[in-house]
C-alpha cells in the first residue's frame, strides 16, 4: 500500500479520545488534506460526505435581489456598488407582495430555502426599511421555506428582531483570508464581518457563510479562510464556494475563470473540515459544465442556488438543474420538519 498516511484517517485518530466534537483545524492540517493526490483527496471528502449525510440529497435554494445597486460599500466583484459604473441600476426596496409571489414560485419549482439580498451596508433597528423587510420575512416564513437573508452588518438587537420575524439562517459572507481581505474592500473590515456573525450566532440563527475565490487571492489564502471557519462556534450550517463572476465595471473585471480542480480541492477539503455544514455551489455554475459540477458533488457538495439568477449574475435554468441532478442520481433534499406548516417554529 506504499504506507502513505491518510490525513483524514490521522485527524479521526488525534481526536478520537475528546470529550466534545471539534471541527477546528489548523492552516497546516487544510494544507495537508489540500495538497494530497487529487483522487485520494476527493475519495477522503466523499467519504466524510457519506459519514454525515445521506439519499444522494442536495439541498435546492432560491436567492432573490430585492434591493439592487446604489450600495455605498466598494467591495471589488460586486456590480452593486455605486462606485463603479457596471450599468446596475439602484432600485427599491421590493414589496412584500412582490417577494411573496417570487417565494411561491421557487417553492412550487422545488426549494426548501429562499434567501433575500439587499444592496446596502448594513439595517439598522428603527428604521422603515428594515421594518418592511422584517414583516416580508413574517409572509414568506408562513410559506414553509426555510428563510435566509443577508442585509449587510447588523448588531444583536437587529439579529434578534430577524430571529423573531421567522430568519432561520443569516448570510455573511468572509469572502477570503483575513490577509487579503483589504485588497478586496476598504470601506469595512474584516473584524467588522466577524463581529455581524457574532451578533448572528448570539440571536441563535444559523450562518451561512462562506467565500468568494478568483479574486486573484492564493489557494493559500482560501485554506485561511477555511481555517477561520473551523474556528466559528457553533460551526457555520452552510458554505457557500462562490466562484467570481468578473462583471464588466468591477476593478476585478478581467481576473480569469477558476480553475475547475482547485474548485473541487476546496470543496473536498471543506466537506472534511466541516463534515455536518452544507456545501453550496453557487455563483459561477454557469462556467462549470457538467462533469465539473458531477466531481464537485462526488466531493462533497450538497446544496445549489436554484433558478436563472443570483442577485445579478447569471445562474443555470431550472430545468438543466433538474436534468443534472436526474442524470448523477441525486434528489431534492427535503425541508425541515420544524419549517413545514403548522410546525410551531422553523
């Protein structure tokens, strides 16, 4: 067998006598599982799938933009911002009506979780805005959709207000190692990310949270990123693996495409560093074909953003995501039984 050491198996072993489950890792352990053999490495992150999960299930999601551009924040990939000219107009703040018809539809196409996205820096408690947002959250929770939001940076009384409103998980993105992060966006920091997820994790919603890679960052600097993930407790519920969608106006407008095998390496390697979080596939599907996205599955992904739009990127149809996953086997996973109605809280 050429006695190779199996990272996976090594780090099962260093932590079988402790009394409580960890999930944090060092940059030298990520580095390790990283730059194994490709095959041996996404052999160890199916396995760590099948350890923790079951049916073949992805988890579908449906992201919904309804406050786009004018926002004040210069964060490079984002067409959204109203430093750059990229030709994404500012619009209002959607009504609840409006939401609740996009919210049936994602429902009726599959998804079990229905995220709303507002271009702007953070709501803060007290203002009209959130308070229209928060009664959008009360209808759409009512549909038996798990409910995410991501609202820019928050504080507790804010986290908590969401919490009540029916919000079972918040998005807050890190997008990269702390390292880098500066030369990604200038006008907020990266302790500043931390401490809305702070405010996040004390109100008692889920994190989403997860990161954008081809920003011309290393692939030292997505391991740290991971790193700080494992470091989050309680662990993030989901990952999101964005891959950049250079849009045309942005200052990262001319990065190339990602490299479809570091894709699957960090997939792989957060599947092991976070066995029990779901990891999505989100932005940049539309470069992947296929047979990238059967191996990023094989690796341990397990959830999508379903439908032909992400805020305002382009995303695969519906229906080549259904024929996708009818093809590779795999089936919708089912929404939690606390979300379904009648349930008393989801």
């Amino acid at each position: 067998m050429g006695g190779r050491l199996n990272p996976l198996v090594a780090l099962r072993e260093a932590r079988r006598d402790t009394s409580t489950e960890t999930t944090f890792m060092t940059l030298e352990e990520l580095q390790n599982l990283y730059h194994q053999p490709f095959f041996d490495l996404i052999t160890q992150g199916r396995e760590a799938y099948l350890e923790h999960w079951s049916n073949n299930e992805v988890q579908l999601c449906t992201l919904l933009s309804i406050k786009t551009g004018g926002c004040s924040e210069d964060c490079g990939y984002c067409a959204q911002s109203a430093r750059y000219t990229t030709g994404v107009k500012a619009g209002r703040l959607m009504e609840t009506e409006e939401v609740l018809a996009v919210a049936k539809r994602a429902r009726e196409n599959g998804s079990t979780r229905f995220c709303m996205g507002a271009a702007w820096k953070g709501v803060r408690d007290g203002d009209p805005r959130f308070e229209q947002v928060l009664g959008t959250i009360r209808e759409v929770s009512k549909l038996g959709m798990e409910v995410c939001v991501t609202l820019g940076q928050l504080s507790l009384p804010e986290a908590q207000k969401l919490k009540d409103a029916g919000v079972t998980a918040y998005n807050h993105n890190i997008d990269t190692s702390p390292e880098y992060y500066s030369k990604v966006v200038t006008t907020h920091t990266f302790q500043d990310r931390l401490n809305t997820i702070s405010a996040v994790q004390q109100a008692g919603m889920d994190v989403c949270c997860g990161g954008i890679i081809g920003m011309g960052e290393t692939e030292e600097d997505r391991l740290r990123m991971l790193e700080v993930l494992t470091q989050m407790d309680p662990a993030p519920e989901s990952v999101p693996i964005n891959c950049l969608m250079a849009m045309p106006g942005t200052p990262m407008e001319e990065q190339p495409p990602v490299d479809v095998f570091q894709l699957v390496r960090l997939v792989a390697v957060t599947r092991i560093a976070l066995p029990k979080a779901k990891v999505r596939l989100s932005a940049g599907r539309t470069r992947l074909s296929r047979e990238a996205q059967a191996l990023c599955f094989f690796a341990g992904a397990n959830s999508i953003f379903y439908g032909d739009k992400l805020l305002t990127a382009a995303n695969p149809g519906v229906d080549q995501d259904r024929a996708l996953l009818e093809e590779l086997d795999l089936v919708p996973q089912e929404p939690r039984a606390s979300c379904l109605p009648g349930a008393v809280s989801c």
